[in-house]
C-alpha cells in the first residue's frame, strides 16, 4: 500500500459538509445555530453523494490500525499546542496586534487567551510572592502572521473588561481539556465505532498535552441533545454550547476517508470559542500486525 505523507489543512465550515442528521433535527439545529433554512440539507447531500459513490470495500483489522494511526495523530495536535507567550501590542476595535515569542509556532486560526495581571499572592507564613492573580479578558484568533507583529481577531469574553495595550497572551503550558467526538466512518470499513472515541481519547492523553473528556460522556450528552457528530461541523453554536457543558476549549472530531484510494484518518479541530473548524491533522492508516489485531492473548490468528 503506498503511503500518504502527513496532511495539513485548514478550513471554515463551509467547506466541511458530513452527512446528515435526521429530516427533523436538522432543520431544529439549523433554527438553534441560526443556519438559513435548508443550507444544512444541502450541504448533506453533496456528501452523502461522495460517500455513496466513493467507498470501497472493507479491510480486516481497521480498528487496530487506526489505533496505532491515531497516535501520530495524537503527536501532531500536541505539536499544534506549543506554549506560546506575548503581549498585546495595539488595539483596533476587533482587531489587536499581538508581539509573539516563538513565531515558527503561530499559524493563523490559532486562539490565544487574553489575560491580565492583578496584584500579587504572598504566601501567608513567609509573605514570599509566589504569583500574581489573572483576569481573563477573552481569546485572540490570530489572522496574520507576519515581522515584526502579528494580527489577530479579539474575541471578548463577555462582562469582562476590554482589551488594552500590555495585557499578555498566551497558548497555556498546562494541559488542554478537549472532548473527543464518535468517529465519522466514510468508509466501508468494519470499523469498531464504539471504541475509536477511547483510542484516539488515549492517544492525546498520553501526549501529555491534553487532558480528554470521558468519551462516555461526551457520547450522552450528544445523545441527550439528540446531536450527531456532523453538526458540530455545520452548527457552530451547537458546537459551543455543548463545549461550555462540558469544560473543554475544543472538539476534536476522527474521520475516516479515503483519499486517491487510500484510507486517511483526519481529525479536525472545532473551537469551543467561535465553533468553527480551524485545522486539522491527517495520517494514511498505518498497517497493523496481526498480533496487535488480536484483542486477547488466546485469540487465534487473524485471517487476512
């Protein structure tokens, strides 16, 4: 099998269109995010028209290989979430310029907290200062990346005060709470859906990164909302109103496509702040040994 080379993209939900829920959730999403009425209908069907005639047949022991693909995934999101600090620079309504330490890590769609320092915290026996308490002011999406600043779009956090020369951003060296949505399978795969959510859950865990939502969870509160994994692609307000639920700063949503013939899996960003696909990472599917198909020790062989 000839290997695709890890992919890069970003993208807007426009240029994103899953399939499609039910006739009547759609259009009870569409009202609630605020979508003109039928768009999500007809985003639907030019996928379900690629997924219909694009697939392929199955391939055994695709739950084992997207499990070891899922951990070069894993490692390229870390990558993306590098610690990154600077200072607001100039304001300009909506728009702020930021100096950024560490440019070779900034890429535009990236969001950075905006906060300020308050005064110093002493410790109460020794009166030593061991921080300064922060407010946070909102988020900067940056836009452009460019010498000697960069610019980005301010996204203020509301009844907070607003944002002024000096106060600091940064991407936060601690770990970053994401919920992992259930796999869209455009395949034909026999793919494990219930367990792809843990595995990939697993694999940014062990990043040391991120810190995943219990997928059981994360699966609930969609199911309680009568939410599918599409609409967080289509519905950017659904998107963050679940966030906010569940006390993430952004979805992580596994796909597995075929590109040129090959099988790819693609997981895609969605902000908890804007809902909005901002990037994703891409790896072809890394074949798996058929001991790692096998899920028990007294399992036999798996027959290819």
């Amino acid at each position: 099998m000839s290997r695709v080379r890890p992919e890069v993209s970003a993208f807007g939900p426009a240029h994103f269109a899953p399939p499609c829920a039910a006739h009547g959730d759609t259009a009870r999403h569409e009202a609630l995010a605020g979508v003109a009425p039928g768009q999500g209908r007809i985003l639907c069907v030019v996928v379900l028209g690629v997924v219909l005639l694009g697939t392929r047949l199955a391939w055994p022991g695709v739950t084992e290989q997207i499990a070891i693909t899922f951990q070069e995934v894993a490692q390229a999101l870390r990558d993306a979430f590098s610690p990154v600090e600077g200072m607001v620079v100039a304001v300009d309504g909506e728009r702020v310029s930021l100096d950024l330490k560490e440019r070779e890590k900034i890429f535009p769609g990236m969001e950075l907290r905006i906060v300020r320092r308050g005064e110093p915290f002493r410790h109460p026996l020794t009166g030593v200062v061991l921080g300064r308490h922060e407010e946070l002011l909102g988020h900067a999406q940056v836009l452009e990346v460019r010498e000697p600043f960069s610019t980005a779009r301010l996204i203020p956090r509301p009844e907070a005060p607003p944002a002024r020369i000096e106060d600091l951003v940064r991407v936060t060296r601690g770990r970053i709470r994401v919920a992992v949505a259930p796999i869209l399978d455009l395949t034909r795969s026999r793919l494990d859906a219930k367990r792809a959510p843990y595995l990939l859950a697993a694999a940014l865990e062990r990043t040391g990164r991120f810190a995943p939502t219990d997928p059981q969870a994360v699966s609930d509160l969609l199911a309680e909302a009568r939410v599918r994994t599409v609409d967080l692609f289509t519905m950017p307000a659904l998107a963050i109103q679940l966030s906010q639920k569940l006390e993430v700063e952004g979805w992580v949503i596994p796909l597995l496509v075929e590109v040129r013939g090959i099988p790819v899996v693609d997981a895609t960003w969605v902000s908890a702040i804007t809902g909005s696909p901002l990037f994703s990472r891409r790896h072809s599917l890394i074949p798996a040994s058929p001991e790692a198909q096998r899920r028990f020790p007294w399992e036999p062989p798996p027959t290819q």
